[in-house]
C-alpha cells in the first residue's frame, strides 16, 4: 500500500522477518534492534501524493482563537467526511519547509522533488457531529497539534518483532564500486543540522531504488559526499554558513585521509517510490544531510 500509515503490509514483512531473524544464531557483532512505540507513531515520511484528511482541526470547542492543542484538550473539527462518535483519527501534518540554508548545493531541489514532509502528530476521538463540523477530544500528542492539521482514519502502526543489525567496521573503506551507486541523505528530522543515534533521516532511496522496511544501510562519507561543504563550515566555526547556493570544491574529509569510511548505520522504517524514512542504529561521529548511504550486504 502506498501510506506509511496504511502500510499493515510492510509492518506484516517486518514482524515476519524480524521473528526469523531472532530465531536464528546471532552472527558475530550483530545486536538487537526494537522499535519504540514512540518512533513508529511518530515517524514522518515523504510522499509525493499526501493521503486525503477526514476533517480538519478548526480550533477550540470553547475559544476559536486557541492555535494549539494538547492532550485532553476539546476542539472542533471541519471539513468533516463520514465520522462516527467514537472512531479515531491519526493527525497529520504537511510539512514542507526544511530551513533557511541548504547543507549541500541542491538539496532543497531534491527535497521538492521527493514530495511531501508528512508528520504524524497525534491522535484524535470524536465526540459527536453535526453535518460537516464535529467535536473530538485530543488523545495523545507527539507535538501540540495546530488548527489546519488533518486527520485519516486511524490505524496502529504495531511497532515491528526485534531485528538483527548486521555488525560493521568504522575502519571499513567502501570499494568505488558500491559508491558508484550510493544514496544520500537528503534530510534530517526537523531539518536538524546534524544528526546521531535513534535520530530519523530521510534517504533519497525508495522502493523504486531497492529501499525496503528492514533493511540497513551504511552511512559513509568521502571528499566526494555532498556534506563535505557544510562540514568544512563546521569546522572552520561558522555559525551561519556563507555563500548557500554557490559551488564548494570538495575538501577531504575530517579524518585527513581522503578516502571514504564508513561513520554509522541505519535502518528503513518506511519506504515510498523515491524515498525513505530512517532511523541511525549507529553513529561513529556526527551525521549530516549529504552523507552518502550504501545498502548493507
């Protein structure tokens, strides 16, 4: 199915392979990966078609001019398809905006061209309705929900059987071979500067490029990874990056050797045609939108 959300497939494949995996014997330097309930009923995705609201939130039962709501909170709904007392609702959230400057040259481009930030915020009841206009009770929150957040049909994302990380070597240097057809993280939850581990990223790899719920992939960077502009600024002390939008010559990398190696590890929660969510299952030193991935054999 196409919406992380709807995905009971996807989440289906994972309980499936993760109780294989933990049936078999740990290969050497693999560990145990379980998914919080937090980081799946939270996650984010990128889409290039966003899914189709139920309702929006119009503002508080009471008081219209409240913006945002919490748990407890009562508030009133518009724009209202096929609601019942009682059914619940997932809040969603669009989300397109990923900061002020670009931590590499073209990565608000690319971020366009993946679609659509997805947040999932919180979740709803519905108290009564009225024609097109409804009354609901906040149930739970990631974040304070806003008016103008929607909501779809709930459905629990059952957080995935326990999965193996394959083990991997910080020393490892990846053959140019397997970097001719790497990936990138395009972005990072929030759009933070930089990242570590149990943080979420997004990949421009989806299922179109073999990317799947499950599967792990290395996080490596080089003289030639897009970060290497934004991590000569980090380390030269900028606070504010200069000269966004113009070419960088690529300098080596901070370890001085100018070879790629590998610094973490990550994992696919959800995969859309040309992208992915991740969470870092590792991280060796501080990850940045425009590290490069690889899948992991």
């Amino acid at each position: 199915m196409r919406f992380p959300y709807l995905n009971a497939a996807v989440l289906s494949v994972l309980l499936t392979a993760g109780a294989a995996l933990a049936a078999q014997t740990p290969a050497p330097g693999s560990h145990p990966i379980q998914f919080g309930q937090s980081e799946i009923d939270c996650s984010s995705f990128l889409t290039a078609t966003p899914p189709a609201g139920l309702a929006r939130i119009a503002g508080n039962a009471e008081a219209m001019e409240m913006l945002d709501f919490s748990p407890g909170d009562r508030l009133q709904l518009s724009d209202v398809h096929g609601l019942q007392p009682g059914m619940e609702l997932r809040v969603l959230r669009i989300d397109d905006h990923w900061g002020e400057f670009e931590q590499f040259d073209g990565q608000h481009q690319q971020l366009k061209a993946m679609g659509h930030r997805v947040e999932s915020v919180g979740r709803l009841r519905i108290l009564s309705t009225r024609g097109t206009t409804a009354l609901a009770s906040v149930e739970a929150a990631c974040r304070p929900l806003h008016t103008g957040d929607f909501g779809v049909a709930w459905q629990a994302r059952t957080p995935p059987a326990q999965v193996m990380a394959p083990a991997f070597d910080v020393a490892d240097i990846p053959d140019a071979a397997s970097l001719s057809g790497s990936g990138v993280i395009a972005a990072a939850r929030d759009s933070a500067y930089e990242v570590g581990t149990e943080d979420e990223i997004y990949l421009n790899r989806g299922t179109g490029q073999g990317a799947h719920p499950g599967q792990f992939w290395l996080i490596v960077r080089g003289p030639n990874s897009a970060s290497q502009k934004w991590l000569k600024d980090v380390t030269r002390g900028l606070d504010v990056p200069e000269g966004y939008g113009k070419s960088t010559p690529m300098a080596t990398d901070e370890k001085g050797d100018g070879l790629a190696h590998v610094i973490g590890q990550a994992v696919v929660l959800w995969a859309e045609p040309s992208s992915s969510t991740a969470i870092v299952t590792a991280a060796d030193t501080a990850i940045y939108p425009g590290d490069q991935v690889i899948p992991m054999p």
